[in-house]
C-alpha cells in the first residue's frame, strides 16, 4: 500500500494525505509485528521456566521419596533396638520418688538419668548420722545404738553401727563424719527422710564403782584453811601426769624443746596470761559442738601467736611439738584414766578432798578407777551457802564457780 501511494505521488496523481496514511499504517504494522515477535520470546521463555519448574518437583518427589526411605530405615532401627531393649529396676522394692512423667524423653549422657528412687527392702533400713570429729575416734562397728524419731517420741528404736565413712564434711569450720548405723524395721514404722536422736554405746563396764558428776562437780565456797589437798595414789599420779596441761606445763615444755630467747619468753608470759582470762568458759549457751569448736579455735590463736612470737628456726620446732602433741592424742593407747575430785564432809563437819582417777562416764554417773571411796560412801554434791562474790554450790551452778581451764595447745 505504502509503495502504490509513494508511485502514485511521484507521478502526481495521488495526494500527500493518502501517502501520510499509508507511512502510518506500514509504522502501525511493524509495531505489531515487533509486539507479536516479543510476546513469542516470552511465550517461550516462560515454557522453559515451567519445564524447570516441573524438574524442580520431580527433584522434590524424588528427595521426599528418598527420606521416606530414610526414615522407614530408622524406624526399622528402633524397631530393632526396642524388641532387644529390657527396662528392669535394679532392684525389687518400693518406689520412693519418681523423677520423670509419663512420655517424657529420657537421654542418656555421661551419666545414667533417673528414673525412679526404689527402696529395696524398708524393712532393712540404713541411719547417715553426722558424728564430730572429736568423738568418731570412739566409733567401732558392731557398737550398739539407740535412737527416737519425731514420729514416735515415746518409742525407742534400736540398731548398730556398721561402718564410720572416711569422707568427711566441714560446715563452718565444724569438721563431722558420715556413720552409717543398720536398723530393723520389721514392722516398717522408719520412713526416709526422718530425722533420728542417735545415742551410741562407745564403752560399758558392768559392777563397777560409780559416783554422780554433780559430786564431781561441787567445789567448796570457802576451803578450810590449812587442809592440803590429799595427794593421789601412785598409779593415779603415773596415770594422769601425761594428761594434765596447765599453763606452767606448757611454758615448761616450750623452755624445755623450743628453747625461746629471754624476750622470747617474756613475750609467751604474756601470751599464757592474756590466754587465762580469754578462754572460752561453759556454760555460755553453745552446743556441744559449737564448744568444741570454740576451743579449737582458741587452741590455734594461742598457736599462731606463740608461733609470731619466735623466730623461723624456733617456729618448726614449734610445729614439731604440736605434731607430737597431736600424734599422742590420736594414739589409741590404753586409757589411764582422768583425774577427778570429790569432797566428804568430815568428823568436824567440814568438807574435806578426795582424789580419784575416773574413767567413763554416761553423763549423770562416772566410773571410779581408784581412790579413798568405797561403795555406800558419802559425798557432797551440792548445798551450802552462796558466797559474798557469787560463787554458788549448787548441783545446777556448778559449772559456774570452777576455776578457767587452761588452753590445751599440745
């Protein structure tokens, strides 16, 4: 059309308007040619992209069926390990506490989880009781123990010591061991977890002399002038002289084995006289073994300032001698005995001294190993009237008007 209308123009025959709109038209159709071109490419692009598309889920079926048969595998697995796996308890017994719930996971690491706590047999039953450092040396197997519980307070319980564990637990400077103490429980009455009274039996004698530790106790409010005090026996004299450590035995000792200079000793004069008045007394509303541990503290002060007070060479021979001193009182040598005091009231009326050696002691009677007393003879335990200063004669006083006992250091 466009090359009819140019001819037709060049011959003058055709108007300009008709070639205008042909060069229009002939524009008109080539867009459309070039749109209709492009809209092939992209017909075609997007057939490439549907058939990557239709790859990529065949790649997906065939990864999905293949981790159908990883899993179908696994499952064999388990299937495997469960009809070879048995879950036992290790013991027949009853189940005291449970530590899992029903379909919880349990993953075994290093350690075996728990499951359950199983008693094996409450009929047989073990006590863990927390024993002082002091008082473990006394503990043998085979003692016999007695002990309440707060569930029955009238009921007294019975057992023995099997086996005292090496372990030992330090709680504010307070050092116990574990003992571990067999008890029948035929009737079940014992549950876990109670909290037991232990009293163990570290030593009996039977028909022996005994006197009341109040009698023990009873110091006179004025002494009758002029009485020496009786001199023990021989053997309790040989018996008791390792024992007895006032302060003059230990300042002799220092002299004798550390040998301090004068200023030296003048220093550990003061040491010892400062030490009389500050030592812990009774009766200040400790326990048992809150006392005991504040006279070991107070031991290792008095140590620690003798010790500054010397020099290096002198300070070993120091630690030489509480080592010994230490050696002597862990040794399980016969035991002598203990000395002791009673009074007597004689023919003028006044209290006169008797010395003894004692031996053990149940806490209200101690035994009588020797000395001037014999079964049925009387003794002062108490009465009298109170001092001007205080002092008090009582049975329930008693502890009140003794004289401070020195440090025991070595």
């Amino acid at each position: 059309m466009l090359e009819r209308q140019s001819e037709l123009t060049a011959r003058n025959v055709g108007a300009q308007s008709a070639l205008d709109q042909a060069r229009t038209q002939a524009d008109i159709q080539k867009a459309t040619l070039a749109s209709a071109e492009a809209q092939i490419e992209s017909n075609k692009a997007e057939i490439e992209g549907l058939k990557a598309d239709i790859a990529l889920a065949e790649a997906q079926v065939s990864s999905g069926e293949a981790v159908i048969l990883q899993r179908q595998a696994k499952l064999r697995d388990v299937e495997i390990d469960l009809s070879r796996t048995e879950i036992k308890s290790p013991v027949d017994g009853v189940v005291v506490k449970r530590d899992i719930e029903l379909g919880q996971t349990v993953a075994a690491s290093l350690s075996a989880p728990t499951l359950f706590t199983v008693a094996q047999d409450l009929r047989q039953i073990d006590i863990y009781a927390n024993i002082d450092e002091a008082d473990v040396g006394r503990l043998k197997a085979d003692q016999p123990v007695t002990f309440t519980v707060n569930a029955y307070p009238n009921r007294i319980f019975s057992g023995v010591v099997r086996m005292v564990r090496l372990s030992a637990q330090t709680v504010q400077n307070v050092v116990t061991y574990t003992a571990v103490v067999g008890v029948e429980n035929a009737d079940q009455a014992l549950l876990p977890g109670m909290t037991a009274n232990l009293q163990i039996v570290t030593d009996e004698r039977r028909d022996v002399l005994r006197v009341p530790n109040a009698a023990l106790r009873f110091r006179p409010v004025n002494p009758p002038s002029g009485a020496p005090i009786p001199a023990a026996p021989a053997s309790v004299v040989a018996a008791v002289q390792p024992r007895a450590r006032p302060m003059q035995d230990i300042r002799q000792r220092l002299v004798d084995q550390v040998q301090p200079t004068q200023e030296q000793l003048a220093a550990i004069d003061r040491i010892l006289t400062d030490a009389r008045s500050a030592a812990p007394r009774r009766g200040l509303g400790l326990s048992e073994t809150e006392r005991r541990a504040a006279f070991r503290q107070f031991r290792q002060d008095i140590q620690a300032k003798i010790a500054g007070a010397l020099d290096p060479e002198r300070q070993a021979k120091l630690v030489s001698l509480v080592g010994e001193g230490r050696n002597r009182a862990a040794a399980p040598a016969d035991d002598p005995g203990a000395p002791g005091r009673v009074y007597r009231l004689d023919e003028s009326g006044r209290p006169q001294p008797v010395a003894l050696r004692l031996g053990a002691t149940d806490g209200s009677f101690t035994e009588v190993l020797a000395g001037e007393v014999d079964d049925g003879t009387p003794v002062i335990v108490g009465g009298g009237p109170r001092g001007s200063g205080g002092a008090q004669t009582s049975e329930g006083a008693g502890s009140s008007n003794q004289r401070p006992r020195g440090p025991r250091l070595f």
